[in-house]
C-alpha cells in the first residue's frame, strides 16, 4: 500500500514529535511543512528532506497530501482544519481542537460534510498506566465508580508567557493553566469515568502572574449524570512540575495515577501497578521535553491505523469535543460565577 503523504502545519515546540513520529512509521511520509515563520519552515524542511511553505493554503493546495498534522496556536485550528477537511485531508490537530465551542463544532461539521477524519492529540491515553486504569474500570473489576479527583501544579513562568506570541492571550489561546496544561489531566478524568456531563461549577483566577491576562489558577467539580462528582485543582505558580494526580475511587478498588504511574488497590488488598517502560525511548531531537514520553508516536501511529483500515478512531473529533465542551463550561462557569448545565449552550 502507497504511503499517505503527510503535510505539518507549525513548526514550533511539539513539531519534532510530530515530524519524527512519522517518520518512525512505515505508513505515511513527510512531504511539506508549513510555519508563517519562514526560517522555522526553510529549517524543518530542510532537517526532514521535505518541501516547506509559509502559507497553509498553499502547502493544501499545492501538494498531494492525504493528511494534515496541525501544530499551531490554539485559535488557529479551526480555520485551518475547516480549510483541509474542504480540500478533502484528514485532520490530526494537536490539543485543543479550539479556543471556543462553536469553532470545536464546526470543525466536527466539516469534516463530517467532507467526510474525512478528524483527530485530536491526546496522547496521555496511550500511556501504561492510563491504559491499565481504563482497562480496569471497562472490564468492571474495579466495580462502579463513586467519586474522583485530580491536581495539576505546575510551573509556567511570567518568562515562559512573555517568550510567545500568544500564550496568556485570551483569543489566542483561549486561557491558561486548564486549555493549555490541566486539559490532559481533565481528560484523561473524564475519560476515566466514562459518563456524560450534567453540569460544571467552577471557579478561575489570575493569582500570581503579572504579565497575563488568563487564568493561572482553576478548581471545580464536574458533576457526571452517574451521580459522580469529580473535583479539580490547577495551578500554574507552583515552584515545579509537581507530577499530577488523579485518584478514582470506585466499589471494589482505587485507582491512582501519580505522573505517569498507576496504582490500582482493590478492596481484597490485591494491588497492581503499571508505568511506562524504560525501554520505550524516541530521541525527538533537541530541545523536546522528555516527559512528553512515547505517547504521541502511538497516537500518530494509530490514527494512520485507523485511515487505512477504516476502523473506528479511539480519539476522533466527537470524543475530544466533549472535553472540550467540559474545558470552555469552566471557562464560562469561572467568569460568569455560575454553574453550567450540559449540553452547555455555548
Ligand atoms: N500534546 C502535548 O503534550 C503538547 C505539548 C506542547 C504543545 N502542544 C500543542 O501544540 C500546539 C503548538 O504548540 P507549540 O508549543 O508548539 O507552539 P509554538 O508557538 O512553539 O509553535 C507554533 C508554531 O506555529 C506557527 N504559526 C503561527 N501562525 C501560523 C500560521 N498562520 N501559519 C503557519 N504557521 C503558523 C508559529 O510560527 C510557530 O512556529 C498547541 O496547540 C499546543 O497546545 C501540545
């Protein structure tokens, strides 16, 4: 089977996971990149043997690409997805599909009418541990779920926001500490306990940053129609990267994640503990954080999976909006004062 021929949106931060991730697979090739930064495009262009553009419009239209990995500011993934899913591309956004609910949505539509797939990284699913806390709660060992909770505390410098162009902006990015950093963690709770929305009830603040006009502190419950209630609390002034938590407490058993490692204790006092192998090792290229680990070559392998065997995408666009649907109603809870009623009309 020919190779998809895959084109990069973005050639910032996350690039070399995406650019090197496909690279590792025997699917799909990288044909072209594109970043509005010319030297950014002329460079990765030139480190993965591709043509590059600084217009994606062009890169769409000029190039024969099956696929579009779109790596840009947060407010920049709509317009770009709609503008490939119309040419006829898959879409593969990084997080989060968009600053605001209506643009999560129409991108859902376009894809959709265009009836190409859209999917979304969230590739902290893919982990060990979150696999096996998944597994746990689906094959029903661990019983019912009865409450859960999660915490992010970490470090995002006034320094780290005034070195981009559109971190701490509401329009471009949408927030803070929860769209940008806790989104993984939300998610990841969420998919955990598997259940709709009923409301959310939240509250944010900007509490120590000077330079921003975001949030840099969140916490909430989501309350789930299974009569679970799942707290949070997200920081962004933490002195560190303190790793994150999540604990489900369910009928038989709890499952805790401590950073990348699981820990499930079940009632009979059996537990079961799962991290990330030490072998799994992708050398990303410079400056690409290690925690970000080998979950985004998963992901990216089995999106091009799922495209050419027609199986149904773990994470497409309609699963990741209901995170995002749960991410803007804190948005709306915290700056409106009050609770949001699912389907949240925004
Ligand atoms: N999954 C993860 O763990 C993870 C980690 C980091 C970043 N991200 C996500 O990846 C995305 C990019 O983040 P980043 O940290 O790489 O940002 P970045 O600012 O480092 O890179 C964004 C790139 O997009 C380019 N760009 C901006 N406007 C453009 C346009 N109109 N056309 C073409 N290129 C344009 C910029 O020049 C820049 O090079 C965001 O959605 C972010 O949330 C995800």
């Amino acid at each position: 089977m020919d190779k998809l021929k895959v084109g990069i949106i973005g050639c910032g931060n996350i690039f070399p996971m995406h650019a090197a991730s496909i690279q590792l697979t025997d699917l799909a090739e990288l044909k072209a990149v594109c970043d509005n930064k010319e030297d950014r495009a002329r460079q990765a262009a030139e480190k993965y043997n591709c043509n590059y553009y600084t217009s994606y419009e062009e890169m769409i239209d000029k190039e024969e690409l099956d696929v579009i990995h779109i790596c840009t500011p947060h407010y920049l993934h709509p317009p770009m997805t709609i503008y490939a899913a119309n040419k006829g591309k898959h879409i593969l956004t990084e997080k989060p599909m968009s600053t605001k609910l209506e643009d999560a949505k129409a991108m859902v539509e376009a894809c959709e009418k265009n009836n190409v797939t859209l999917g979304v990284i969230f590739q902290n699913r893919y982990n060990p541990g979150s696999q096996l806390i998944k597994s746990a709660i689906l094959d029903g060992s661990l019983g019912s779920v009865l409450g859960a909770k999660c915490s992010v505390t970490w470090n995002r410098s006034d320094h780290y926001y005034s070195g981009s162009d559109w971190k701490g902006t509401w329009d471009k990015e949408g927030g803070g500490v929860i769209i940008d950093q806790a989104i993984h963690t939300m998610d990841l709770m969420r998919w955990f306990i598997g259940e709709e929305i009923e409301y959310v009830d939240a509250q944010i603040g900007n509490r120590a940053h000077e330079q921003i006009e975001v949030e840099d502190s969140a916490e909430g419950v989501i309350k789930f129609r299974n009569g679970v209630f799942a707290g949070f609390f997200a920081v962004n002034y933490y002195s560190y990267d303190a790793p994150v938590e999540i604990e489900i407490h369910c009928m038989k058993g709890t499952a805790k994640m401590v950073a990348e490692k699981a820990t499930i204790t079940y009632n009979d006092g059996t537990i079961i503990t799962r991290e990330k192998n030490p072998n799994e090792i992708i050398d990303y290229g410079e400056g690409v954080k290690i925690y970000w680990g080998v979950s985004h070559s998963k992901q990216i392998r089995d999106y091009y999976d799922a495209l050419r065997s027609g199986k149904p995408l773990y994470i497409d666009g309609k699963e990741a909006f209901k995170t995002q649907e749960m991410i803007n109603a804190i948005y709306t809870s915290g700056k409106e004062n009050r609770r949001i009623v699912f389907p949240s009309p925004e």
